[in-house]
C-alpha cells in the first residue's frame, strides 16, 4: 500500500513538472520529503 501512495505521488509531480518544466527542483525535494515521509517516519504514539 505503501508503494502505491509513493507511486501516486511521483505520478502527480510528474505531471506538474511536464506542465511547468521549471518546478523539477521542488518535485524532487517533494520525492524525496515524500520517501521519509511515507516509508521513514515514525508514527505517532496514541497514548
């Protein structure tokens, strides 16, 4: 499940950056904040 999401948003960043081929920097920094997000973080504890 989580690949799909990860997939999901490399698809929506790809289709900004064919649209505004200037916004390839912020569509990596997006992949990349969205690795450790979707894969890395811990999740909150529910004390």
């Amino acid at each position: 499940m989580k690949v799909l999401r990860y997939l999901l948003l490399l698809a929506v960043l790809a289709g900004a950056v064919w649209q505004v081929p200037v916004l390839w920097e912020l569509a990596v920094a997006a992949a990349i904040g969205g690795a450790y997000w979707i894969f890395f973080r811990i999740p909150p504890s529910r004390d």
